[in-house]
C-alpha cells in the first residue's frame, strides 16, 4: 500500500486531565438540570390543586358580593369600561399631574380629619343659639322666616338695575376709591382740628393757598360732571356703562 502523505505533524489527543474536568462539568450541569426537572414536575402535579384552591376562593367572594346585592358581571363589566377610560392619554395626563400634587395637598387632606369635630362644633354653637333665643321669649321659626325674607330682599336689591348701574359706575374703581380715602383722611382731619367762625374776608383769605385751590378745582369739575349726568333730570341717568370723568377747565 502506498501511504499519504501528510501535510504537518500528527496533532497529539488532548490530556487526560482535561478530558476528565470536561466530563465533570458536564455531569454536574446534567445534575441541576434533574434538579429543575424535577422541580418542575412537582409543580406541575401540584398545578390542579392550586388551581382548584383558586376557583374555590373566587367562588366564595363572587357569593359574598351576590349576598350583598352586588352584580358581578355588571360590575366587571365597569371595571372594564374605567380601565378604558383610564388609558386614555388624557385621563393619564390628569392623573399624572395630581400625583405631582399630592405633596402640596398633603396638609389639606390631614385637615379632613378635623371635618367631623368642626361640624359638631358648629352643630352645637347653632343648638346653643337657638336654645339663647327661645330663653329671650324669640321664635326660632320666625328669626329662620325673617332671615330669609332678608336675603331675598338683599339679592332682589342687588340684581336692580340702580345697583348694578351704581357697580358699573366706576364707584369701586382704584381711582374713585383713592379719593373716598383722601376724602375720609381730610374730614377726619378737620373735625380734629379747633372749631371756630369764618367769614367771607377768612374764605378769601384761604382761596389763596394751594391745596384750597387744589379742592376749589376738584369741586367745580365734579359739579360740572355731575351736572352733566343730571342733564334731562334724575330719572333720565342712564346705568352709566362708562366710568366718570372730570373735564378740565381752561
């Protein structure tokens, strides 16, 4: 027979030593995967059982909830709907936000606890007054009558059209109520001073200061305005939609 060449050294078998750590190895993964085996087997022979406990426990909450007039599948069927509802991105999007506020509502919802007290408070403070006024010879049931007869006049009174007008005025305005304040300053002022006599030569005299001036200009543009607004008589003032304004002698 004719033998073949080769074209390199004949490669050496592997060490003895090796070939012994490999199969060790290989055993002990062999082992832990028995292991999981069986494992999985023991769940799998105790799976029915569970599944029966599981059933069974469901059985008797779905029994508690029909005793109480509870309908089960009306109520999953909720539950189910708001499920819905909350993955909505808007939904979520609220949500989101109040659970960033939670810590500044924090001190508002351990105030809650506080509600009950107060409204026994309040509860007894009311007992007290009317068992004050009965004490006084006052019918509780004519004050409660008179009480509302008056709310019922104060809010007739405020959705007439004098007051709603007199509102739209500008009466309230920042400008109006600045001059009712230097107004109440001055009179204040005046009636803490001295009293005496003035006469025509005393006003003439007092004509010259300035802050005299000052008031003598505020009171003839003021009557000239309101003249204005009397023009055609009193019942003819309109509910004055534009505010007041005080035209400027030359």
């Amino acid at each position: 027979m004719t033998s073949i060449p080769t074209s390199g050294p004949p490669t050496s078998p592997p060490p003895l030593r090796s070939q012994t750590a490999l199969l060790e190895e290989i055993l002990a993964r062999l082992d832990r995967m028995e292991r999981r085996l069986d494992l999985l087997a023991t769940a799998s022979d105790n799976l029915p059982g569970l599944g029966a406990m599981m059933t069974d426990v469901i059985d008797e909450k779905v029994r508690q909830a029909q005793d109480q007039g509870v309908d089960v599948d009306a109520a999953l069927a909720s539950l189910g709907d708001l499920v819905i509802q909350l993955a909505q991105p808007r939904t979520l999007k609220v949500l989101v936000g109040l659970v960033h506020e939670l810590p500044r509502l924090e001190p508002l919802l351990a105030q809650l606890d506080q509600i009950p007290g107060l409204i026994a408070l309040a509860v007894d403070t009311v007992d007290e007054l009317i068992a004050k006024a009965q004490a006084n010879g006052h019918r509780v049931e004519d004050i409660v009558r008179n009480a509302f007869l008056a709310a019922g006049k104060v809010v007739g009174l405020l959705e007439s059209p004098q007051v709603v007008g007199l509102l739209e005025s500008g009466i309230l305005a920042p400008e109006a109520l600045a001059v009712v304040s230097q107004a109440s300053h001055a009179l204040a002022a005046a009636s803490a001073g001295p009293s005496g006599r003035a006469g025509l030569f005393a006003l003439w005299r007092a004509s010259r200061k300035p802050e005299f001036q000052r008031a003598t200009d505020f009171l003839v543009r003021f009557a000239g305005a309101f003249g204005h607004r009397l023009e055609g008589g009193p019942a003819a003032l309109p509910g004055a939609q534009d505010q007041l304004k005080l035209p400027h002698l030359p």
